[in-house]
C-alpha cells in the first residue's frame, strides 16, 4: 500500500485538476536527481544537489578522498530519492495548492477512486460511522495554568 497526497490547485476537494503525488521512494529522483528537480521546478534543491554532487566528483577526482567523493555523490542520490516526492507536494503547497487529505491505496488508480467517490458509501458497521454528526463531542477540559511539573492527579 502506497500514500497519496492530494493537491488541489484551487481548494475545491473534487477539482478533476487534482494531483496525487505518491509518497515514498522514486528511483528516477534518485538516478538523476539534478534533472528531476529541474523538471519539477525545484530549482533550489538542484542548485544544492549540483553543489553536493561537484564536491563529490572533485573529491572523487582526487586520490586520496576517493571514498569521501563517492559517499556524497551515492548520499546525494539516496536521500534526494527519498525526499523528491515529499518535496514536489511542499512545492506545490506553496505555490497555492492546497493539501486536502491523504489517501492510502495499491495504485494511483484506487487512490483517484477513493478520492473522487467512488469508496465513499461508510458501513453503519464501521466504528468510525459512530463519531458521525449525530454524536456530540465536548471539548477537551485543559488543567489549569501550572509552574513546573505536571500536575499527575488530574493529567495532562
């Protein structure tokens, strides 16, 4: 099961312009992480990653610091590859789009189905359907304003 954030350009949850960006790992990010973020108007990130990547290749072109250069330039890559998704919806998110939920599924295709209504219909069996609009809830009771330690009596 993979997560998809959900973008919309312009707040409305069901705008057929919505993105579904896949957390996790992308392998394309982490093989050629400079034109990934090019690509994706992440130029910040690939103003970094040719930075870290021209210190490992001068490191690497070097005798003595081999192991240094090639740590940066497979490090660069590793973590690029594990963030450049994360990093495109943080993009977007600043560029106006909003971030309306986060969905859970086996493919883009179940994601886009859950998203768009299709799975929307809730069992009166689920557990979640009892904290409908039926059921009231009060707000939590905050202890009062206290100097130091927790008071343990009546929690936090």
């Amino acid at each position: 099961m993979a997560a998809y954030i959900v973008l919309s350009p312009n707040g409305r949850a069901h705008d057929p312009d919505c993105r579904f960006v896949r957390d996790g790992f992308s392998w394309l990010a982490a093989l050629f992480p400079v034109i990934h973020a090019i690509v994706h108007g992440l130029i910040i990130d690939a103003l970094v990653l040719v930075a870290v990547r021209a210190f490992g290749l001068a490191f690497l072109a070097a005798g003595e610091t081999r192991a240094v250069g090639f740590v940066l330039l497979v490090a660069s890559s590793l973590i690029y590859g594990f963030e450049a998704r994360r990093r495109l919806a943080d993009n977007l998110s600043r560029r106006g789009w909003k971030t309306e939920r986060v969905i859970t599924a086996q493919s883009l295709a179940d994601a886009e189905a859950i998203h768009y209504g299709e799975d929307d219909a809730v069992s009166p069996d689920d557990p979640m359907f009892k904290l409908g609009s039926e059921t009231s809830r009060s707000p939590t009771q905050r202890p009062a304003a206290q100097f130091g330690m927790i008071d343990f009596q009546k929690g936090r």
